[in-house]
C-alpha cells in the first residue's frame, strides 16, 4: 500500500504528463475551436450559455462568442429558452456530434501512434488500467465552482436557475469525459 506521500507525489506525475499529453494532441492536430464547447454538450445535454460558461471556467460573453462561431458552423443550435425567453438552450447538432467523434477518432489515432512508438511497449492491458484510473478521479466527486464559496456544480448557479435544465451536472457518474 502507497503511504500518502508516494500517492500525492504520483498523483502529480499524474497530472504533469495528463496535461502534456492534452497539449501534445492540440499542437499536433490543430484541432478547431469551439471543441471544448462541443464536448460540454455532449457530456451534459442541452444546456444555457451561463450554465457552459461556468463548466468551462470561462466569462459568460467569451462563451457567447464561442457558440455564435459555432452556430456558424453548424455544430451547435441555439434557440430561446421555452420556459424563460430571456435565456436560451445550446444543443449540439448531429453535425456537432460528427465533428466531435472525428476529433475524437483523431485523438485515439495520434495517441496510438505514440504508444506504438514508444520505448517500452505497453499492452492494452495497461492502457485500459490507465483510462480506468483516469475515470475513477473524474468520478470521485463533483467539480468545484470557481467563485462560489458552496463549491456549488455550475448548473445549480442562483444566476443559472432560469436556464434550461442541464441534464447530468458536472461531476456526476454519468460524465462521458471531453476530448
């Protein structure tokens, strides 16, 4: 058994190479905008620009911004709220959808390239370990708010309580995980 320290020192390896990882692929594929966004929705549904802005840790009007250009493209449909005219719902659109399983293809591709190409071989065994880690962290317990001292999930936001009902909250065991 791990003592604490053995455990806190891995779990930050865990993170350094998580996150080098993550860059690695960005650099690599040049993947467009807007994927982050694509991935909130599909992970949680439809859901109101503040509730994505809060999950995404971004301000409310860069979000907005974000889901015009991809209105523009097709990926996502924004409509009025039909409950509260004043706020509106965000879906991915099946377009959306397509664009996030090829990024998401592309990712697997260029991750299997540099597993294969790796010093020491690593069976699927070990991989499928490694994603089982990963998701058991993620599903450990719900994501804190930022600016919020309750560490509330940013769809049960006061601000957001007039949006659209979001479906699974950040958090939650029935995350799919983001690209």
């Amino acid at each position: 058994m791990a003592t604490p320290e053995e455990l806190r020192e891995l779990s930050s390896d865990l993170v350094v190479h998580a996150v080098r990882l993550v860059r690695a692929v960005r650099r690599a594929l040049e993947q467009p905008a807007g994927m982050r966004v694509l991935s909130l929705l599909d992970q949680y549904g439809a859901l109101g620009v503040t509730q994505l802005a809060a999950a995404d840790r971004s301000s409310q009007p860069t979000m907005s911004g974000a889901i015009a250009g991809l209105v523009e493209r097709g990926w996502v449909d924004k409509q009025p709220n039909p409950a509260d005219a004043r706020s509106s719902v965000v879906t991915l659109t099946d377009a959306g959808r397509a664009e996030l399983h090829r990024i998401r293809r592309m990712n697997g591709e260029f991750v299997a390239a540099r597993l294969a190409a790796a010093p020491h071989p690593h069976s699927l065994e070990d991989l499928a370990t490694a994603v089982a880690v990963l998701r058991d962290v993620l599903d450990a317990g719900p994501e804190p708010n930022p600016g919020s001292s309750t560490g509330a999930s940013p769809a049960s936001s006061p601000e957001s309580s007039h949006e659209s009902s979001p479906g699974p909250l950040p958090g939650s065991s029935t995350e799919k995980g983001t690209p």
